[in-house]
C-alpha cells in the first residue's frame, strides 16, 4: 500500500495532509480526491471559491484535481 496526502488548496491558500491515506492504487486515490473535491464544491458553491485537491506520496507529487467556478452574466 501507498500513503497518498491529499492537500487541499484554495483562494486562501495550502493546507497541508500531514496523515494521509494508505491505498492500494492510483485509482483509488483519484476517487478520493474527486469525492472530497465534490463535497467541497458543494460547500463553496455559494460562494463561488475554487478549489484543487494536489495529491502527493512521500516520492513527489502524483497529479491534482479542481473546482473551478467562472462563470459570465447572463442577459435577460
């Protein structure tokens, strides 16, 4: 098993994963970032925060996830 920390950064910066998880792949820990990455969105939504889950091993960085809300004004 690998231990995967999952950071989180947004428009108020990094907090670092100091426990992580241990998982068994890659695509394991890609389904939880984007499951923490949906509960996220639904939080910041109202407020329209981005927000990216930068996942790392004690190897490096392993790839990021994020929410980016842009959005324009409609016409009415």
């Amino acid at each position: 098993m690998i231990r995967y920390y999952f950071d989180i950064r947004d428009d108020a910066g990094v907090s670092l994963d100091e426990e992580g998880l241990e998982l068994d792949t890659q695509l394991d820990a890609e389904i939880e970032a984007a499951m923490s990455l949906a509960d996220m969105a639904r939080e910041f939504a109202d407020i329209r925060r981005n927000v990216a889950v930068e996942v790392r091993t004690d190897a490096g960085d392993v790839f990021q996830a994020a929410f980016i809300f842009k959005r324009r004004e409609t016409k009415q």
